[in-house]
C-alpha cells in the first residue's frame, strides 16, 4: 500500500475471506477477479474492486477446512491462509466447548467438587452415595467439562445422562445398571404381545429386505449387482420364493444386527410384492422407519459411449518397365532384353522386343501407364513404359452404444458378430466361431452432489485378416474408473499410430548410371496413420423424464 497508515478491515464472511482497505483508491488495472487455482494453495480465486471510497479484497479459498492470519507492517499487508489437516481437525471437532473456569481448591471432597461444577454449568448432577474421597483442583481458563471429565476418570467414576440429567457414580456401578435395563427390555419383549403388519413394497424386490430384517447384507436382485461385484462377475443371491420365514432361526449371535426381535418373523409374498411381518409394536416401528427410508425410487444413468477410429493414408507405385531387343538380320528372332515385365508396346515381324525381360520394376496394379519407343530401326527396338499408381485414404469409424441402468447396477449392452473358421485334428475338421462385437459394461455410482462414479469395460473388435492358423481378430479393449460431471464428456483414453514406407527395387549397375539410372528403378512410398478415442458421457435422469417415459 502507498500509505503505511491504511486502515484494514478483516473478516469472514460465508467461507470467504474478505479485506476492506478504508478511505483507499484501486488503480483501473487492478480491478479484476483473478483465478489462482493452478498454484496449489488453499486459495482458488482472489478479486479486487472498488467500493465507493474503499478498496474490497476477496478472497476465496477451496473447498476445505482451512485457517488465515494477516498482519500489516510498514505498508505491506500479508494474509496468510493454511489448510487445517485432518488430525487438527478431528481434535479440534473432540474440543471440549463448556464454560471456562478457574479453580483452585486442596484436598476437596469430590461430592463438593461436583456440586461446584453443577452450579457453574447450570448440568442437572445427581451423585450416588458410593462416591467418596478427596481431590486437589488447580485449573486456570479450563472448560468446565474438561474438568468435570478429568474428575471422573481420576477417581474411576462414570457417568449416564437420561434426557437433561447426570448420574454420576463408579464405574462398576454404572455398567450394572445398564446390564439390568438391558435384561429389562428382554423380559419387556417377550412378554410384549405380537402384531402383524402387511407392508407393501413399492420400488424393489421384497426379497431385498429379507436380508436386512434378519441382519445380513443385501445384494441387488434381478439382474443388479453392486459395486461391490466385479464386471461380468455373477448375479446377487437368489430370490426365494412366497412363504418362506426369514425370522424364526435368530440366535444371539445376529440379534444385535436384525431389526427383528427373537420372536419376530417375516414372510415375503412374491406375487404381490408384500413382507407379513409378526413381531413387536417397538420392531414393527423401527422396522416402518427403515423401509420408509430405503424404499424410494432408484436414480437412473444413461451413459452413452463413442469408439471412433480415424485412418488417414497415402501410398505412390511409380514404376519403369524398359526393353531394348536386337533381332537377328536372318530374321531368326534372336536377341536381348533388359529390364520390364510382361507387355510391349512394338512388336517386330510379330515379335513381342520386351516379353522376355526381367520382371519387378513396373508398378503393381497401375492406375495409369504410359508407353512408348525411344528408338526403332529394322534390327533394332528400344521400348520404355513407365507406370504410376498413388491412393489417398482418409476414414472414420464411429460406433456409438448407449445404455441405461439404475445406479450402483451393472448393465451389459453388446452388438456383433460370430465369425466361423475351421480347424483341423485328428479327429477331423470342427468348424468353431469367434466373436467379434461391440461391449459396453459398466457400474455407475451417483456421488451426493451429483457427478457420477464410474467402472467402465468397453470393448471393440472386429474382423482380422486371415492366417494360416485361423482368422485373426483386431482386438480394442478398454477398463478403467473415472469421475466424471453429469452431462460432461471426457475422453477414456487413445491409441495413436503411424506407419511410413520407403521402398526402393531396382537392377544392380544399371540403376546407378546417371540420366538413365531411373530407368532401372521402382520406388514406393508409404504413409498411414490410426487413431483411437474413446469417449465416455453420462446423465443421470430426472424423475421427470422417468415419469414421461
């Protein structure tokens, strides 16, 4: 700052940390919102603005439990922002928030120092007739539950609060309490008469519950496999069928975990989709609780996938075929080639000069050749055909599945082709299939905040060329997890490559003479190029489209 003498504001306003400079001008370029995410502080974004005569600074720190200081000294102002770790936070979280106290009593009977401590807090205390002794309390700025927490485990006391109420008294004492109210509630329940109850199940399978009720994990039924399962792993435990008691064999070991008591059954209905349950008035209200909760509609993703594959290629065939031949006076045909392969473009007395020569310098499948001869006299034939072939390729192969499926289910969708081919042994010839397809698989999570938690297998083959063993197959396969925003569309990954040809045939000697040197070569010149993405995008369906739908 210009003047040391500014007068700084400072405070914390929802989550953000906000500096107003009093009586202070911000200069035009300075005016600006800045985004400092990418150097890794606790800090994301800081702005500066002009507020009527005072400067406002804003700073905004990321998403995290975080703690800040400023100090100002000779016109430079610090603001110092540090993330709170996770141990300073769980203490910080355990603190103890009572009322602060000083206290400094010798040798106090723990009664009256209870009785102290009740007062200052306002706490309704009650301390049993078993609690005895003496204690030395010498506390200066202590939360008054702090040391009402170092009293008790000093002397080996406890404590059980019942609404607004704290019974104070050992610790032995306490826990023989507890057992007693506990067999309490046992002799309760089973002298507490039985009801039924005739629960609907809306928006899953009653078999589901079954395993809640008797304390055991559940796993999706009909198809649904949890996140828990891997891809392609097997389905969830099998449903039962109506009428099967899912209460009666609890022994002591589950009763902690069930929601039923140890007179509770349940029956489940398959037909209608209903849980006869028998039990308690206390269970059957725990039991409407957790059904209310759990029995809602399931959330929906659509992800959809594109494989695209590019080719991009470019290949040149220029070739020469050249032919001289020298025919005999006598007219006997003899003579001499150099250089070409099949096909002429002179012929003496009915003869072909260049049907006999050399083969592998012409291009191979010519789109194009031009023939000529250089030289013609009564013996004599000279003969040149130069041949030319080049292909561009440019191609993009796109598929695109698309898949539904409720959240934490795994869905499946494939699409292909079983290519057959034969094999032999000794026990003759089996003709077998390979499968070629397209293969989306994947579990989806929706997180709270609405993105969605992804384990994604995408597979792409397809027909290979054939070999002497059997026929190969071009296999493209993907598995991965990944976090992805709802609606955004990220790339899982790729495959690049590239392949460059230079290919030069030509005749010993011949083909290094100079000016027609060329003649007694062919080149060949390659390019190609392969590309494949995959890319992933998911929507999670409002209840809207699904009630359309």
């Amino acid at each position: 700052m210009s003047n040391k003498d500014t007068l700084v504001k400072t405070q914390q306003k929802s989550g953000k940390i906000e500096l107003r400079f009093i009586n202070t001008r911000l200069p035009a370029n300075y005016a600006k919102r800045m985004d400092v995410i990418d150097f890794a502080t606790p800090v994301s974004i800081i702005g500066a603005t002009q507020s009527g005569a005072d400067v406002k600074v804003l700073i905004t720190p990321i998403d995290i439990e975080y703690s800040y200081s400023v100090f100002q000294a000779d016109g430079l102002l610090t603001v110092k922002v540090r993330e709170i770790t996770l141990e300073e936070s769980k203490a910080k979280k355990a603190a103890y928030k009572g009322e602060r106290l000083t206290l400094d009593f010798h040798d106090i009977e723990v009664r009256n120092a209870l009785k102290i401590l009740a007062e200052i807090s306002g706490e309704n205390i009650i301390v049993d007739d078993a609690v005895s002794g003496n204690v030395t309390l010498q506390l200066n700025d202590v939360h008054w539950d702090h040391a009402f927490a170092l009293i008790l485990k000093l002397k080996g006391l406890a404590k059980r609060q019942v609404d607004n109420v704290v019974l104070v008294a050992p610790m032995e004492k306490i826990r023989k309490l507890e057992e007693e109210e506990i067999e309490a509630k046992k002799v309760k329940e089973r002298l507490e008469p039985l009801l039924t109850e005739y629960i609907q199940i809306n928006y899953a399978q009653a078999e589901s519950f079954k395993d809640i009720l008797e304390g055991n994990s559940t796993r999706a039924r009909g198809g649904c496999a949890l996140m828990a399962l891997e891809l392609g792993g097997g389905s969830g435990s099998g449903s039962s069928g109506g009428g099967l008691n899912i209460g009666g064999d609890n022994n002591d070991d589950d009763e902690e975990n069930t929601l039923l008591s140890r007179r509770g059954t349940a029956i489940v209905d398959s037909r209608t989709n209903t849980l006869i349950i028998k039990d308690t008035a206390t269970q059957l209200e725990e039991i409407r609780k957790m059904l209310a909760l759990l029995d809602v509609p399931v959330r929906q993703v659509l992800i959809e996938a594109r494989i695209v594959i590019a080719e991009e290629g470019f290949q040149q065939d220029l070739g020469v075929k050249f032919g001289a031949t020298y025919l005999g006076g006598d007219g006997a045909q003899t003579g001499f080639g150099i250089g070409g392969s099949t096909g002429g473009s002179t012929a003496i007395n009915g003869f072909d000069p260049v049907s006999s020569v050399v083969t592998g310098l012409a291009a191979a499948n010519p789109y194009g050749a031009l023939g000529m001869t250089l030289v013609s006299g009564a013996d004599y034939v000279l003969n040149l055909e130069i041949s030319a072939m080049q292909d561009d390729r440019k191609a993009e192969f796109v598929s695109n599945p698309k898949i539904l499926t409720s959240d934490r289910c795994i869905a499946r969708i494939e699409q292909g082709e079983e290519i057959p081919y034969q094999t032999t042994s000794q026990d003759g010839t089996t003709t077998i299939f390979k499968d070629a397809s397209i293969v989306l698989e994947v579990i989806p999570q929706i997180t709270p905040g609405g993105s969605v938690i992804m384990k994604i297998k995408i597979t792409k083959d397809s027909r290979g060329e054939q070999t002497p063993d059997g026929l190969a197959i071009n296999k493209r396969e993907i598995n991965t997890s990944v976090h992805i925003k709802n609606g955004e569309t990220i790339v899982l990954g790729g495959v690049y490559e590239g392949d460059t040809l230079h290919i030069v045939e030509s005749v010993p000697w011949f083909a290094e003479l100079p000016l027609v040197g060329w003649m007694f070569r062919r080149n060949i010149e390659g390019n190609s190029k392969r590309e494949l993405l995959i890319f992933i995008t998911p929507k999670v369906v409002k209840d809207v489209m699904r009630t359309q739908s």
